[in-house]
C-alpha cells in the first residue's frame, strides 16, 4: 500500500524546502530593503518639507518686519508734515 520514499525523492524534496527557504529569505530581505529605502524618502521629503517651511516663516516674518518699517516711516513723514488746521 505506502512505498517509502526513494533517498531520489527525499534530495529532492530538500532541494525544494532549501529552495522555498531561501526565497522567502530573499522576500523578506527585498521588503526590508524597500522599505528601508521608502523610509528615507519619507524622511528626506520631511526634512526637505520642515526646511521649506523654516524659510517660509523666516521670509514671512522679515517681511513683516519691512512692512513695519516702512508704516513707521510713514507715520512718521505724515506727523512730520503735517501742519494744525487753527
């Protein structure tokens, strides 16, 4: 009824468990890689995305800055010529 196997079958059988082994090993290798990979895109675009957003700030604020200047200014000139209606 059940033959054993012969030591041919067995090999092979190994063979193939080696095999599907060391393609998962790969798999999971090639995520991780690529995950890896992603990470750092994600964390670069962040940093890129952080820098960008300091520089928006730093030009909004000297902005802001040169806007009060110039409204000092302007006042400045008005109070200077201003001349009381008596």
């Amino acid at each position: 009824m059940f033959q054993p196997l012969s030591s041919a079958v067995v090999a092979q059988a190994r063979c193939h468990d080696l095999a599907r082994q060391q393609a998962e090993h790969l798999r999971q290798t090639a995520i991780d890689d690529a995950c890896h990979d992603a990470c750092d895109l994600w964390r670069e675009a962040d940093a890129a995305l952080h820098h960008s957003l300091l520089s928006l700030q730093a030009q909004a604020e000297r902005s802001a800055r040169r806007w009060q200047a110039r409204l000092a200014r302007h006042r400045q000139t008005r109070a200077t010529n201003a001349t009381p209606n008596h």
